[in-house]
C-alpha cells in the first residue's frame, strides 16, 4: 500500500474517494468542497497507482492512497480509513468489488452513483459505456442517476435519491453519457452536503 500524505486540515465532517480511472467525478468534489469549510475531502482511495485520479488528486493537493485487491479484501485499507476519521466514504468510478467485510464495517457510510436508474440496468458488469448501451439499445426514453448505499452486492444498497434526463431518438450512447455525466457533476455534491450537514 502507498500512502502518500500532502497536506492535513481540520472540518466537521471528513470525506474519502475511492476511485480506478480518471476521476472527473471526484476531481467535481474536490473543487466544489475546496470552498465549503463543513466537509474535507480527507483523502483519494484508488486500486490503481498510475491512474489520472491519483495524480489529479495529488496536483489538487489532496493526500492519495493506492492499495492493492489483496489489501482491500486482507482488510489493510479498512484499518486507514478507520485512522482517518471518515463520515462517509464516496465511490467515484471505483470498478472493484468491495467486500462484505469492507460494507458490513462502514454500514451505511459508502455512496456510490449509477449512471441509470436502478434496479434497470444495474449488476455486475454494468457500468460506463456497457450501462448507456443498453440503455439506448432497450428504446428507453428516459435515464438518469442513481445515488445509493453500497453493501456486499452490486447496485442492490438502499436507494438516497435519482435524477432523469430525457433521450432523444437520435442519441448515441455517447450522447446519453455526456448528459449523465452532467447530472453527475450537478447533483453529486448537492446529494453529499445533504447526508452529511442535515
């Protein structure tokens, strides 16, 4: 496990990000707290050490964590979030399983965001592009976001909030994801102030 620490400060209420690619979600959070001084993105969690999340977080000056599989499931990376005094651990594109342990110990802390509307088009395998296709491919005329609780099973935790956008019948899939990316972007922050500060 790699942790590099870059800076520390003090807030009511702390947060991580857990993340596999290139973060557009959690370079959002980062951004959008950096002026709110009731939550500190504490620290950016990711299963790949080379990945644009780890050095987008790192140039925001926000202290990075990369952790192997065996690591998360040996529980290594339960114990630093522990040590980190966390509120609510945020999933922003992270793609690995976590295990129950990891869910049973943070019951109800992990927050994940699925780019439709669950239960349609959630499980394994379905996430990104695999999700806005067939999505478009089932004629839908709506999607949307799902912000939800994570436990041991993919997209089955408890549901906190969806927001819909309309398909036209001329998207791609392209089309549909740059719409949900921006529902992501507008709604993600608002839906973490709300389960932290009220």
């Amino acid at each position: 496990m790699i942790f590099q620490k870059l800076n520390s400060m003090e807030n009511p209420k702390n947060i991580v990000i857990f993340v596999s690619g290139n973060g557009s979600n959690m370079s959002n959070l980062i951004s959008h707290f950096d002026s709110n001084p009731e939550i500190n993105v504490e620290a950016v969690f990711s299963n790949k050490k080379d990945c644009l999340g780890i050095t987008n977080a790192q140039e925001a000056g926000v202290n990075t964590v990369a952790f192997s599989k065996q690591e998360l499931e040996e529980g290594n990376v339960t114990e630093l979030v522990d040590l980190l005094n966390v509120d609510l651990i945020v999933l922003a594109g992270f793609l690995l399983k976590i295990p129950k342990e990891f869910t049973s110990h943070f019951e109800n802390k992990i927050v994940n965001v699925h780019p439709s509307f669950l239960p349609k088009f959630g499980g394994k395998g379905m996430y990104g592009k695999h999700v806005h296709r067939a999505v478009i491919e089932a004629g839908e005329t709506k999607s949307g976001i799902t912000f939800h609780y994570v436990n041991e099973n993919y997209d089955e935790g408890n549901i906190i909030e969806q927001f819909e956008c309309e398909i036209n019948p001329k998207d791609t899939w392209k089309d549909l994801q740059a719409n949900i990316q921006q529902l992501e972007h507008e709604y993600f922050p608002v839906v973490i102030e709300k389960l932290l500060t009220q």
